[in-house]
C-alpha cells in the first residue's frame, strides 16, 4: 500500500474516532447535539491552531483541512445521532 495513502487512512481513522468518542462522552451529560456543536467548535479551532504553527493564514482551509473537518463531522454526527435514538 501506498505510504501516503496509509498515513491518511490512520489520520482520519483518528480524526472519526476522536470526533465519536468525545461526542459520546459530552453527549452522555449535555445531549448529542450540543455535545457536537462542541466538538466541531474544537475540531476548527485545532485545524486553525495546525496552520498556525505552519505559518499559514489562519483562515485558509485547503483539502486536507477540509478533509479533516469532514472526518470529524461524520464521528460527531453518528455519535449524535446515536445518543438521539438511545438516551431521548
């Protein structure tokens, strides 16, 4: 397999698995979507803090940001949606 590839199956494995399980576990106490709202609200600002320190312009999302981003979406939703159909 392709490194490139690879390393991008594992850093958005990451990126899902991170966005699920914090959502689950602030959905357990505030509701899954608030507790989404709190994790993308995370997620943009640690994408921001990525450019940053790679002096990019804190505004500017290329694919890979915006790839990220979807990946930690895609985690925080379905966790969402899974305290939606279990815990209401």
């Amino acid at each position: 397999m392709n490194e490139r590839l690879k390393k991008e199956l594992i850093d958005q494995t990451a990126h899902f698995g991170a966005g699920f399980l914090a959502t689950l576990a602030i959905g357990y106490f505030a509701g899954g979507v608030i507790a989404a709202v709190v994790v993308m609200i995370f997620a943009v600002l640690r994408e921001i803090k990525q450019r940053l320190e790679r002096n990019d312009v804190w505004y500017g999302c290329a694919w890979g940001c915006r790839l990220d981003l979807l990946f930690w979406a895609l985690g925080a939703g379905g966790a969402a949606l899974l305290l939606f159909i279990y815990f209401d």
